[in-house]
C-alpha cells in the first residue's frame, strides 16, 4: 500500500468549498474527488455550476474557503490551463515564436532537443508559416490563436492539463483536429487532464471517465466510464454504436441531474 | 495642414489684424517665425525650456513608475494613498507656488521643473495604476503557471510592464503637455528661468513685437507636436498591442 502511494501521481480534492466574496451561497461545497495518473477526467455540468471554478482552484489562480487540493507527485510547475479565451494566454507583444518559447525560456530549459520538440510542435499545429513571418498573436485569426493557446500550454510537457472549455467557438474540423491532436499529446506525455465542457462528443472522444456536476455544486456520484480503445478517429466514432451508446448513456445521466434538482 | 488651414482662416477672419491694435497678419508672423530659428537668443530659449520640459518628464517618469508599483504592492497601501492622491490632483498647481517660492526661493532654476513634476507625475501615476487595475488578471496567472515561477518582481517586469504600457504612453503624453504649459507659464511669470521662451514672449510683449510673440507661441506648439510625434513612434514600435 505504501509504494503504491509513492508512485501514485494525480489530484486528489477534499472536502473543497469555496464560495465567491459576494456569493451567498458556496459555488463549490465539500466536494470529494480523485484524478488518478494518466487519467482524463471530463466535467460535465450546466453552467455556473462551478467546473470552471474548480480549474481556478486546482491551478491555485483562487484559493479554497475549506478543504485541501493535493497535486500528487505533480509540482505546481507543471501544471497547465488552456482557458476557452485563447488571448488570456498569450502574451501580445511576443511574436508567436516567443510565445511559444516563452515557458522554455522562462524556465532555462530551451536547450537544442526542446528547440526540435517546439518545431514539430509548430508544424503539427500548423504554426510554421506564422512563425516564419514573425506575426504577432493579435495579427492571428481565431482558430490560429486556439492553436497558438494550445502550443504555448503544451510546450513545457506539463504533467497535469487543465482544459477550460478550449474547444468553444471554433470550427468542427478544427476541433477535430485539436483533440485528435490532444490525445495524442496526452498519450505521449502521459499527463493527467481535467477537462471542462458542455460537449458530449468532446467529453466522450476524449475522456476516459465523465464527472457530472449538479447545481448544488457537487460532484454528482453517477459518472461515465469511457472505453477509449473503441474510439480511435473522432469522424468515424460519431456513428459507431459503442460512441452513440456512450453519448445516450451520458444524455441520459445530464438529463436525470439536472431534472432531479 | 492645419497651421495653413488656420492660418488662412485667421486671415479670412481678420483675427491677425483688427484696425486698432495693428497687429501681424500672417505672413509677416510666419517670415518671423523662420527668421527667429536662426536667431541666437530663439534658439538658447528654445534648448533651456526644452531642457526643462525634459528634465520634468524624465522625473515624473521615474516617479509615476516607481509610486505606481510601490502603490501596487498592496490594496492596504493603495487605500491608505488613494485619497491623498485625489486630494492633490484636485489642486492646480499654481496654488503650490507660493510653498515652492518659500521653500525653494523664487528665483531658483529648480522650481519650474519641480513644480511641473507634481501634475505630470500625479497623471503618470493614475493612468499606470488604472492600466494595473484593468491588466488581464487570467494572463499574469498564466504567466506564474507556464514560467514556474512565483516573483512578483518578475511577473511585474515581463507581464505588467508589458499590459500597463499603452496606459502609461497615455499618460504620458498628457503628462508631456501640462509640463509645457506648467513650464512655459511659470517662464513667463518669471520664476526660476531666465532664458527660456516663457520669458521672451514676456520681454517681446512688453516691447510690442507681437510677430515675434505669435512665432514663439508657433515654437512651443512645434516642441509639444514634436514630442508628441517621437511618443507615438516609439508607441507604435513597442506599444503596439
């Protein structure tokens, strides 16, 4: 049991409460939660229900009223927040090149074999030619700056992924392209991610297990196993049964939560 | 453009030369205007009201930057200041001349520029402290995230820095313009400077050479414009988000 627990690497959340300073209610009460390494957590839940609040908690952007977070084996370092507003993370006067850079830099860690891993980062991104014309970020469209998010969250390898819905407003090919992408990262790195969104398929190609949030600002206890295996290409999944089986099983449960409150 | 546009419609309205006074029309005010470039004591007045308008600015730079982090630091020293703040922007600073003159003596070649230093300074300070208040509070968490770093020192120099810089060219630009007029009139009063255009508009007033007055007034545009350009060119380069 006690080398199990030095291996062990994830989040485990306590007993967390927090409640905003003009809020008369707690947007987060006594929730209980465990990530466990290399797992993908999707939370699901109707909005103001607290997921992103629980990002911002995680990633000590605010911090709890009660409970504990612990981030095991995992230092607060390699942590990473891809936020729906891809200009929240980007830095507007570095060119896209710095930006990507920046974490590397910042952390002295931008040696010859990190240059070659952001390089075929840009390419897989398809960040090249702007890197090549040294455009700035605000000189992007919409997708490419998504993208520009993405390769900035990614580029220091982070060990836990925090995805606040990051894939809202752009379009399906892209989006397709992006957690194809992602899922792959996630397999290379070995990262553990929480991901928060209101897309089921989202949720479902992406997640090994889906977490529902109820409006009293608790983890619901019915959660959705994801066999991941069976979805390998998101375009072919959509019409398999075991995706369309998922995506019912999980309508199903959205439904139950949110008409029981 | 619009010196020429103004210039004809000051002549159209005849407002260079009503019957009585006789003054300059415009010609003869902008045939000075070229001559006095080339004129000894022009050109000395021009560099020692420069200097000043210089030395002001370069000071309530320092001084706005380093109040606005030090008030930064905290929200407790932020609310102690606040007022105070307000309180002295809500004074002209014509009304601190007489403590000026007390203290520093009113001749002193200091006073002009310490005088203009206190409304500038005061201007730099709340525009870079509303560019503090109005940073992306989503993009500093993202820069402590991704740098793995924890110091506010660092976080000041390569984020807000950075966010605060389009509020302080702001300001400074306002801040830029009240040191000219403060500098210009305190000049012109008088006080502390001897040399600089303030006091020869005074001395060629008094001598009725009023093409000569309107050729400095033309000056003191031409060094707020000029400055002026010089800020939105460097804006431009690293301001430019």
């Amino acid at each position: 049991m006690h080398q199990t627990r030095l291996i062990y690497m994830g989040v485990i959340l306590k007993n967390l409460t927090f409640q905003y300073r003009d809020s008369i209610h707690p947007i987060i009460e006594d929730l209980n939660l465990e990530i466990k390494e290399n797992e993908t957590i999707a939370l699901l839940g109707i909005s103001g229900s607290g997921k992103s609040t629980l990002l911002n908690l995680i990633s000590s952007f605010q911090k709890p009223n009660s409970g504990s977070i612990e981030l095991v084996n995992i230092d607060k370092s390699e942590v990473s927040y891809i936020r729906q507003s891809a200009m929240d993370m980007l830095f507007p006067w570095l060119t896209v090149k710095e930006n990507i850079e920046f974490a590397l830099k910042e952390r002295n860690q931008l040696d010859s074999e990190a240059k070659e891993r952001l390089v075929s980062l840009i390419k897989i991104l398809g960040l090249t030619e702007k890197v090549n014309k040294k455009n700035y970020p605000t000189e992007l469209s919409g997708g490419e700056k998504k993208r520009l998010s993405f390769a900035c969250g990614l580029s220091y390898s982070p060990k836990l992924i925090l995805l606040d819905e990051a894939f809202t407003g752009i379009d399906f090919s892209l989006k397709w392209e992006l957690w194809s992408f992602l899922r792959a990262e996630i397999k290379r790195t070995k990262a553990t991610v929480i991901l928060v969104t209101h897309d089921f398929d989202e949720a479902i190609f992406l997640a090994d297990r889906i977490v529902f949030f109820n409006s009293k600002k608790q983890i619901d206890t019915k959660e959705v196993k994801v066999n991941k295996a069976d979805i390998v290409d998101i375009e072919k999944s959509l019409s398999e049964p075991s995706f369309i089986k998922t995506k019912g099983e999980t309508l199903k449960i959205y439904k139950e939560i949110n008409e029981a409150i | 453009m619009l010196p020429l546009f103004l210039a004809v419609l000051f002549s159209l309205l005849k407002l260079f030369s009503p019957a009585i006074l006789k003054f300059p029309n415009v010609v003869e005010i902008y045939s000075d205007f070229f001559i006095s470039l080339s004129d000894n004591s022009v050109l000395k007045a021009i560099l020692s009201t420069a200097r000043l308008i210089l030395i002001s600015s370069f000071v309530s730079v320092i001084l706005g930057i380093l109040f606005s982090f030090l008030l930064n630091l905290n929200k407790w020293i932020w609310s102690i200041f606040e007022p105070t703040l307000d309180f002295l922007r809500s004074i002209p600073v014509t009304f601190f001349i007489p403590a000026f003159a007390i203290i520093l003596g009113i001749s002193s070649p200091n006073i002009i520029w310490i005088l203009a230093v206190i409304p500038s300074s005061l201007i730099i300070i709340v525009n870079v402290l509303h560019g503090i208040k109005q940073q992306n509070l989503n993009r500093l968490h993202q820069y402590y995230l991704i740098s793995g770093k924890k110091s506010k020192i660092s976080a000041f120099i390569k984020v807000t820095f950075f966010e605060v810089l389009p509020y302080f060219i702001a300001g400074f630009k306002i801040s830029l313009s009240y040191a000219i007029v403060i500098v210009t009139v305190l000049e012109y009063m008088q006080m502390g400077n001897e040399t600089g255009l303030g006091t020869l508009v005074y001395n060629e007033m008094e001598q009725l050479n009023y093409k000569r007055v309107y050729s400095i007034i033309i000056i003191v545009g031409l060094i707020g414009y000029i400055l002026n350009q010089l800020i939105d060119k460097i804006s431009q380069k690293y301001g430019r988000f």
